[in-house]
C-alpha cells in the first residue's frame, strides 16, 4: 500500500511540474520586436529617431520590426501619459518578418512623461519605450517701456 501511495505521490508531483512549467513557457510570446520613436515615417523607415520631444512635436510615431510570427497574428501599441492610458491601436502581423507603426497626435499642452507598450495578441508584453514631451521655450513677455518721469519746470 506505501508504494502505492509513493507512486501516485511521484505522479502528481510529476503532472504538476508538466503544467507549471507549460504556464510559465506559455507567458513567453514567440514574437520578437525592435521598437522606435520618430518623428516621420519614410519607405517603411523611422526618420527622427529621439527619446525626448519638443512641445511643439504635432505626432510622434512608434515604428516596429516584427519578427517571429508564424502566420498572421496582431500586435497592440498602448500609449500612456502620465500613467494614464490615452489610446491603444491593433496593427495587424502577416508574416515572419513585418514592419507596422502607429502614432500619436500630441497637442502642446500635454507635456510630460510617456510611453508606449507593444503587446502580443494574448497581451504580453514585449517591449516598453518611455519618452518625454517637453515644454518649449517660452518667449518672455514684453517689458513695459517707462516713460521717465518729466518733472516741471520752474519758469
């Protein structure tokens, strides 16, 4: 009887170790991505790549190089302002190696620090891109022009 229960012992610590280990492999997306911030895109190609953006920037743009896919899948860019999640946009994978971007109008006001995730289609996470949206320069008001003071004269 101790066998016995030895056995199914060993058996389910076996089965356990089987499906521990298959969650875990599964967490890990087969996909790899190579990830860039721009200000264009030109023939399929990032053009000003930067990290940290002027005020005044209009868009910025996430450019992607796919490679991994086996068959036609999706990706997602989620981009984040201070935390705060501001939109997320599907790009469609359609085959081993595939470049896909996406953008983000950025009004002036909404300086501060951001980021983009790119997720898989079951929703890991391949890669995070932080960047930084500054303010311009402000240009300094005017001085007021003084008149000097004209004191009268004695006559």
């Amino acid at each position: 009887m101790s066998r016995y229960l030895m056995f199914t012992a060993v058996a389910l610590l076996t089965a356990a170790t089987l499906v521990f280990g298959q969650t875990e492999g599964a967490a890990k997306s087969a996909l790899t991505v190579e990830a860039q911030l721009c200000t264009s895109i030109e023939n399929r190609e990032p053009v000003g790549t930067a990290t940290s953006f002027t005020a005044d920037v209009g868009k910025v743009y996430l450019w992607c190089q796919v490679t991994g896919a086996a068959g036609e899948t999706t990706i997602k860019h989620v981009w984040y302002h201070n935390g705060k999640e501001m939109a997320t946009i599907e790009l469609p994978v359609r085959g081993a190696s595939w470049r896909t971007y996406s953008s983000k109008t950025i009004p002036e006001n909404w300086a501060g620090d951001w980021e983009v995730k790119v997720l898989d289609a079951e929703g890991t996470t391949l890669t995070t891109i932080p960047f930084t949206v500054g303010k311009t320069a402000e240009k300094p008001a005017p001085a007021e022009v003084k008149q000097p003071e004209q004191t009268p004269k004695a006559q």
